[in-house]
C-alpha cells in the first residue's frame, strides 16, 4: 500500500550536508523517511576511493544513493560498482544547477537531452540489483516547462523507469549561483501536480519549498511523495520528529532533548575512533529551532566543535535542558 512507501517522504540529496552523520541523525527522528546521500559522480566512484565514497551504515536504511554523470557507460560501471555497498535505490541527479564536472555534463543541463537521460537509466537499470530512479527540474533556462517537461518524462519512462522526483523550480545554469537556483526562480507545484494527472502510473513525487509537515500533506493529496531539504537539515525536530505519523506510526522520541541524548553514543564512539565533534554536531546546530535554550546550544557547539570533545556536547545539551526546565516551570506558575 501506497502508505507504508519509504519515499512517501523523503530527504533530498545535498551536497556537503546529508553525509553518513547527517543521515544517522536524521534516522534517528524518523525510522521510516528514504534518505538519500549527497551525489556521487560516477567517475568518482570509478576511479576513487570507493569506501570513502560509498560506505553507510546499517542503521541509514532505507537510504538511496545518488549519482551524477552524463555518460553511460560510466553511469552502467559506476552502478555495477556501487550494487555490492547494498543501497535500497540509486537515483540520477539530473536538477544539479552546475553544467560541468570534470569531462562532462551532469546535472539540470541534461533536461535539454531527455534521449541521453534515457541512455544513462538504461544502463544503470541493466546492472542494478535494486529501483533505478531520476532527480530532475521542470526545466533549464529558457526552456517551457509546460511544454518540455512532459516530453522528458515520456522520454524517460519508455526505459521502464517508474519513480521520478521533479524540483518544481527551473533552473538558470547561467547567472544563477547553485544557491540562487534553490531560491530564485518560481516554484510551479501545480504545473507538477498536472504531471501526476498526466501520468497516473508512473510513482512521482515533488520537491522544493516544501518546510513544513502540513505541507506534505497537502501534497500527498495528489503525489506519491514528498522529498523535502533544507527545512529539514535547518529544522529537523519540525520536519522529521513526528514524521513517522504520516505512516501510521508513533514517532520514537517525544522531543529534541531525547533525540540529542540518543546522540551521545554515536558521538562517543565518532571521538573514539578519531573523528572530531564538529563532524557530528555541525549537522545538529537547527534542533532546537524555535525552542528554549537554542541560542546557547548553536552558539555552544559553533565555538567549541571544532577542537572540543563530548564535553562540548554535554555542556550545549545541559544549556537546552536547563532552559526547557526552566519554562516548564514558569508554565506551571502562570497556570497555577
């Protein structure tokens, strides 16, 4: 049933954000969200340091691997590479807003060659054990999204493939930094909504702007999914804490304070083996957002990860708790 879908919501791939810590941490809040990794380019992952690249942790599942490439028979190598790491999707980016990596094209520019994008698929479904799936935009530059957005999916969906993510926002790849992109240009949610009319059996789902829980579902109402991305690394209590509602299912924590403690032995054996606290907790500065004490706990983790140990960490989540004991009480007293 559609319900119990892992990319009924989803985290959106970004890049030198959703790395393994961000994903660990967001897994936390959410056992059922698809989570997805930042993209990989297919010459990385053939040439590169392939555990760097690719290794995640049992705990991530379900988590989706995406890559970028333009090429197909490096996107077939990469995918035949990458089928032993045991990832539950792998997705090909094609909404970057950057038009060059190294030898080739990548990203939203290959809205302008739907038959490429349908070669590349092609390949990377020939050597996947698990659901080949496509990232893109509505458009690029002074392209039509109403005329040339159906015309990508047609293109696309003859390879087999059944699950696209469209960003509902063009993207200008020139004038237009890769954060501009993400802001600038208007969002069209009906113009993707009409897609899902359009094309009833193939699974879609919409991404951009999207920051609240309320919101998601209200678009759940005509999509198959929801993949949402700054609001929640930015916010992530709001978007993912009671996430699991949307299956059905009572959410594991019942606040930040108990997700931050939930924290520590990750932190601990992170230190442990090496790694600095700033690694981890750089993902964690926005869960408090809104709530008490969150000043002191970003400000305490921005000034001291970096060459700190657990202690930075105990002394920001000791700020948070003492504050929300703090209000607790003032509440009580004006109610009392």
């Amino acid at each position: 049933m559609k319900k119990y879908q892992a990319h009924m919501l989803s985290v959106a791939p970004m890049m030198d954000w959703s790395d393994r810590h961000c994903r660990y941490f967001h897994r936390l809040m959410s056992r059922r969200a698809l989570l997805y990794t930042e993209m990989v380019t297919a010459p990385a992952i053939i040439h590169g340091d392939r555990a760097r690249l690719l290794d995640f942790t049992a705990a991530e599942h379900p988590v989706a691997l995406q890559l970028g490439g333009s090429e197909p028979a490096e996107l077939r190598d990469a995918t035949r590479l990458a089928a032993d790491w045991g990832y539950d999707e792998i997705n090909l980016n094609v909404g970057c807003p950057s038009d060059r990596v190294q030898s080739g094209c990548f990203g939203a520019v290959l809205m302008k060659t739907p038959g490429l994008v349908a070669d590349c698929v092609a390949e990377m479904m020939a050597e996947s054990p698990v659901e080949v799936t496509v990232k893109c935009r509505i458009g690029v530059d002074d392209q039509e999204p109403a005329e040339i957005l159906p015309d990508f999916i047609e293109t696309i969906s003859r390879t087999g493939i059944r699950r696209i993510t469209i960003h509902a926002r063009k993207a200008w790849l020139q004038g237009l930094s890769p954060r501009e992109n993400r802001e600038v240009p208007p969002l069209d949610y009906p113009l993707v909504h009409a897609m899902k009319s359009a094309f009833p059996d193939l699974d879609l789902s919409i991404n951009g702007g999207i920051d609240s829980l309320d919101e998601v579902r209200g678009h759940l109402k005509v999509m198959d999914g929801v993949m949402i991305g700054r609001a929640a690394y930015h916010r992530p209590w709001d978007m993912l804490g009671q996430a699991d509602m949307l299956w059905e299912e009572a959410p594991q924590f019942s606040s930040a304070i108990q997700v931050a403690e939930a924290m520590r032995p990750y932190i601990r054996d992170h230190l442990a083996g090496g790694g600095r606290l700033h690694q981890v907790t750089r993902h964690m500065l926005g869960l408090f957002h809104g709530q008490p004490g969150a000043r002191g706990w970003k400000r305490t983790l921005s000034e001291g990860a970096s060459g700190g140990g657990i202690e930075v960490y105990e002394t920001a989540l000791a700020q948070v708790t003492r504050a929300a004991i703090t209000e607790s009480r003032q509440e009580e007293a004006l109610q009392g």
